[in-house]
C-alpha cells in the first residue's frame, strides 16, 4: 500500500467515517443470497394492468405461493392503473412494513410505477421486458413469469414477434 493510501485511511479513521458500527459493516457484505432469504417472510402484492394475461400471471403467482403459506402474510391484489389502484400502491409504499411486489404491466404503466417505486426509496430486485402472444400460449408463458417472479427465479424474457404484445414484469421490496 502507498503511503497516500495510508494517510487516506488514517484520516477516514480519524474522521469516524469508516466503519464506524459492526452491523453496518455486515450489511455491507450482505450476499443477495442472505436477501432473499429475507424476503421468503414478507407479505406478497401484485399488480397487472388489466390485460387478457392477468389472470393467468397471478395464478402462477399464487401457485408459487401455496406451498409457502404459512410465510406469506396476505396477498394483495392491485388491478388496473387507474388513479384508485396508483393512490393504493402509494399508500402502500408509505406503510413501514415491508412487503413483495410482483407484477406485470404494459410498457406505459411499467414506467409510472417505476418511477413511483423508486421515489418512495424501494428495492427494484427485477426489470425483465416481454412479447407474450396471446391466448393458450400467451396464458402459459405468463402463469411461468408468476411461478418465476415469486419464487425469485430468473424469468426468461421473449423476443419481439409478429401478434405478441410487450409486457415489463417486476420484482420489488417496497
């Protein structure tokens, strides 16, 4: 180590601005691992835009979720954007305890609450972009991105194709 360096440090030292509590320092080493940990006790929230895929998304999550319901303490639904579901997820972004939010929105939507998400100072754990098609298809995909998104596992995005239409799942602690 150089001596710049050294004085650097000392000086931090000296200031109390390194590491000044043990349990700061653990939370810097914290693995993702060790967060999702965390997150298996926390309640679980989705939100879907209100296309023909919400159901099929949101059985998916629930399946995900039925094995581990005695972890899971409520499960709440978010449907539309409108300006009754934006002021509940607010509201809900406001409350102290945290919670899971699953969801799958049209690129449009996908931005506000984005962007509101961010602003309340959540955790964004996941952005993935899709082409869903429609019908049989389109439903099994989207019930796979629910089963994917809740149990934490890496959802495969699509590629843009003729007759699909472009989705944005999340994953966040809020």
């Amino acid at each position: 180590m150089t001596t710049d360096r050294r004085e650097v440090l000392k000086g931090l030292v000296a200031a109390g601005l390194l590491v000044s509590s043990t349990s700061w320092a653990k939370s810097l080493w914290q693995t993702s691992d060790a967060a999702e940990s965390q997150e298996e006790a926390l309640a679980v929230s989705t939100l879907v835009s209100g296309s023909a895929l919400d159901r099929a998304f949101l059985e998916g999550v629930r399946d995900a979720l039925r094995p581990a319901s005695a972890t899971v303490a409520s499960t709440q639904a978010l449907t539309g954007v409108g300006a009754e579901t934006f002021g509940r997820l607010n509201t809900h972004l406001q409350d102290t305890d945290p919670s899971l939010l699953i969801a799958l929105l049209d690129y449009a939507s996908a931005v506000l609450v984005l962007d509101l998400i961010r602003s309340a100072g959540a955790k964004v754990l996941s952005v993935q972009h899709h082409h869903l098609a429609g019908g049989v298809q389109g439903e099994a995909e989207a019930r796979a991105l629910g089963l994917a998104l809740t149990a934490g596992a890496s959802a495969h995005t699509t590629e843009q194709k003729a007759g699909t239409q472009a989705y944005v799942s999340l994953r966040c602690v809020i």
